[in-house]
C-alpha cells in the first residue's frame, strides 16, 4: 500500500503514519473543520471492483460508529475512499495496558487485588454495553486496551487508578475483519493466548468468545502472564477442581473462590461461562471480599521515573468507630475542665483586684482625714474631738 501522508480524505487530513501490522496502516490526521486530531485506520484492501460488498460492509461498520461508552475508543466515521475502507477514531492520551503490565513483570509485581477489579469492572461494562448493541470484539487483550488521563464520569462511584481509566479500542478493525463481508475473509487476527476455543478452529463466534478473552484477561492481570497454552481452555486442564493446573505460573497462592471465578470464565463450553462481562465482576469482587489471597508474594510498589506509571490509591482502612468516640469525649472533657479552671482563676484575680482597690480608698481616706488633723490648730482639734 502506497503511503496516504498529505492526502485529504473528506475532511481529514492525513499527516504521518505511525503504525502498521498485517491488516492496518494507522496514520494521525487532523479534521480540518474542526482541527480536531485524530487516528485514521486504512484497512488493506481493494474494493473499488465490487460495489455490492461496499454497501454491506458499510452496513456492518453502521453499529460501530454508533457505540457511545466512556471506555470505549469512539469511532467517528467509516468510510471507503477508492475502494479503500478506512475508519476515523478519537485520538487517546494514554498508553496500552500491555505496555504497564510488561513494566511490573520486569520488576517482579503484581497488580492488588482490589486494583484488578477497578480495571475488570469498566472493561466489561464496555463490552456488555458492545455486545448490547450486537458488535463483538474479538480481540480483548491487554494491547487494546489503553490507559487513559481524566475521571470517568459515568464510574464515579468505582473508583479506578489515580487519573487512569481503561479504554477499550480497535472494535472496528476486529470486528469488519472478522465478518465475511469484510476484506480479510477466513483470517483470524485474534491474539492466540486469548483465543476462546471454538474462535481457534474458525468456528462461529458470539458475545461469550469475548467473555473468554475477558476471563484470560483476568488471569493475567492476577499472575503477570497469560494463560500458558495458546487456544486451550483451562477447563480441559481442571474440568472438576478449584485449580489451575499444568499452568505458568500457578494458581496455587490463589483461593479457591477466585480460581473458579477464571476457571468458569474460560470454561471450553460457551453455556458453561459467564453470560454477561458484569457478572463475572460481580462473582471476582465477591469472591476477594470473602477469600482474599494471602499466600501472594509480597508486592514492591517502587515506581521507576524512567516509565509512564500509575500512583496506586490504597483501599480506605477500616475507621474505628468507638475508639474515636471516646477520645472524643476525653478531649471535650478535659477542654471543658481547662475552661472552668481558666474561669475560676479569672474571678479569684477579678475579686482579688476589687478588694485591694477596696483597702487602698480606705486607707488614702484615712491619710487625708490624717494631715487634715494634723494642719488645723490645737483648739480645732479639740472641737471636733466628739
């Protein structure tokens, strides 16, 4: 495919290519109304000779320009420019969830439990909120799904990482790729550690093949790695029991409520996992309320400057009610006694001050009625003698 930097499609602009893979060039552009920035994802493909295949895959693409979800990466048209498709995306200020979770690998941590949970639980609202709308991913992985600076509005009362909030992406890419109407019929672009088992032998897939992937993305998000067999179902391995086996690494540190929270996620049969992403949430945060893991190892939260890290809040400790109280009631206590004391000592210097004044008027009077006696004539004197 020829390079697509400086050309002008509608009212983008396309300025320079920053990615390419198998299926997509990705270049940053610019709507030129609006100068918003933007992605443009060019599917490779040729579809000038076959007008009626443009029209259904316009068709497909409809339901993804109409997904409206704060996880969701929007996607703001499609179109086909000399038979070449091509999606326009928001442009995300972030960075992939693959990219962090390799960052705590190389430093040997693990993610808390309670931080895996407001992750997991914005992630599957935004694929129930998809799979509402009959588009199915494919393709959840940690690549697809970005880190993103600013509050979630719509999650207020969840809250995430500091200044973090995950972003699912690439619905478009997965989805028109998957369909037969699409330009790269019969090819799987799934990633194989994420691959639920009937997507691996090319059969039809539904909403419950991303419920799998979602499950393969709690396990790694739990252990630093995921699922060690590509295209196998964990429940081939542990049909029966509440672990893990055959399996890097192991669930062994694990309890046994949230291991059969991943085993059912990723069970081989679609009936026998979970129907719904929200109900998985639901059973994990269940499941680490009542049975925490203690037996993980101990996690080193260092965050190296030299890589885009995330500050982790700490869940809110447990207040003490009723030893608060009281140092409560001994502080207004003792206030109270140093007021009265302060009072008592007020009115002891007051009273003090009033008596002395008391004594010196009559001892100035006394002094006067003194020198007057001793001014006047003897005679006087023995006038006024009584």
């Amino acid at each position: 495919m020829s390079s697509w930097s400086g050309r002008t499609l509608n009212d983008i602009q396309i300025l320079k290519l920053i990615g390419r893979d198998a299926f997509v060039e990705t270049y940053a552009g610019q709507l030129q109304s609006t100068e918003q920035r933007v992605h443009v994802k060019i599917i490779y493909s040729d579809l000038s000779d076959h007008p009626d295949t443009l029209d259904l895959l316009k068709a497909e693409a409809l339901p993804l320009t109409n997904l409206d979800h704060p996880n969701i990466n929007n996607i703001l048209s499609f179109d086909v420019v000399d038979g070449q498709p091509f999606f326009v995306h928001e442009l995300l200020d972030g960075f992939p969830l693959s990219d962090y979770l390799k960052d705590l690998s190389k430093r040997g941590v693990l993610l808390p439990l309670h931080v895996v949970a407001r992750l997991l639980r914005p992630i599957a609202s935004a694929i129930d909120y998809a799979h509402a709308r009959g588009v199915i991913h494919r393709d959840i992985v940690p690549a697809n799904i970005i880190l993103r600076r600013g509050p979630s509005a719509a999650f207020s009362s969840i809250p995430l990482l500091h200044d973090f909030h995950p972003v699912v992406t690439n619905f478009s890419i997965a989805h028109i790729l998957s369909t037969p109407l699409g330009p790269a019929e019969g090819i799987t672009i799934a990633t194989p550690a994420y691959l639920s088992p009937e997507q691996a032998k090319g059969n039809n897939v539904d909403k419950r093949s991303d419920i799998y992937s979602l499950g393969a993305l709690l396990y790694e998000l739990l252990l630093g790695a995921p699922p060690v067999l590509p295209s196998a179902s964990l429940a081939d391995s542990a049909p029966h029991k509440e672990e893990i086996q055959e399996a890097r690494p192991p669930l062994g540190g694990m309890s046994p409520s949230v291991a059969k929270v991943v085993i059912r996620a990723m069970a081989k049969d679609p009936d026998k996992r979970y129907q719904r992403g929200v109900d998985l949430v639901d059973d994990f945060e269940e499941a680490i309320r009542l049975e925490p893991i203690l037996s993980m190892p101990t996690r080193n939260w260092t965050v190296s400057p030299s890589h885009p890290t995330m500050q982790m809040k700490k869940p809110p400790k447990p207040r003490r009610r009723s030893a608060v109280t009281l140092i409560t009631i001994i502080i207004a206590i003792i206030v109270l006694v140093a007021l009265c004391i302060l009072a008592y000592i007020g009115w002891r210097i007051i009273s003090d001050l009033g008596l002395s004044f008391t004594r010196l008027h009559r001892f100035a009077l006394m002094s006067i009625f003194t020198l007057n006696l001793m001014d006047m004539p003897h005679d006087q004197i023995q006038d006024r003698r009584p």
